[in-house]
C-alpha cells in the first residue's frame, strides 16, 4: 500500500484559506501542521491537549479549530500543532467532509453524497 496526498485549502475560517498539500494519514485523528504553517495560516491553538505519537511518546500540543475546502466540501475540523515532518491530515477531517480512502488507486472519494453533517 503507497502514500496518498492531497492539495487542500485550510485557514482560520472560510474566508482567509491557503493551499496546503496535506498526506492522508488514517492513523491521525487530527489534521496536523507545523507552528510556522498555523502562524502562516492564522490558525491559533485555543487550547493543549497531550497526544500519543506513532512511537508511543507522549506530547502536549495546541490545539485550533479551523476551515478545510478539500473536493468541492468544506467545514469546520480540529488541528493540532506540532512539529510534523509534512501536514497530516486525519480521519476526523476526512469524516467531516464525508470522505474516505481508496487504498487501491491512492487517493480520496466520497463516503456519502453530502458534507458535514448534523445527524
């Protein structure tokens, strides 16, 4: 199974977002980015949280609500800051737009015909 990455637009709210290129990674729950991506990004953390990493350490990072435009959906999604090797975006993002992975052709598609969701 190979990498899937995808270009998205993300930002502190609808009306401020820059392009990001994000790699799927199903094993996040959070869209991760680096401090200096959130500051160009004007995405504030609001609150900190601790998180287990890949190799089961432990780090506090911030945490920051923020806008996501990926494949004609978009809503709000949760990010954590931390100092990454590449964006990550996670499956609560995925789940927001309603979409999933193809692990065969390497990339996203939809989950269900409609976006984020109140149900």
């Amino acid at each position: 199974m190979g990498t899937t990455t995808v270009t998205a637009l993300i930002g502190p709210d609808q009306d401020h977002l820059q392009e990001v290129e994000f790699l799927v990674d199903t094993g996040s729950l959070y869209a991760f980015v680096t401090p200096e991506t959130a500051q160009r990004l004007g995405i504030r953390p609001t609150t900190r949280t601790r998180v287990v990493t890949a190799d089961r350490r432990i780090a506090e990072i911030g945490v920051a609500a923020g806008y996501l435009r990926l494949m004609g959906r978009e809503g709000g999604i949760l990010v954590g800051v931390m100092d990454v090797p590449m964006p990550l975006l996670g499956v609560i993002s995925l789940e927001v737009l309603g979409l999933k992975v193809n692990p065969v052709e390497e990339s996203l598609e939809f989950a269900r015909p409609f976006g984020p969701m109140a149900l």
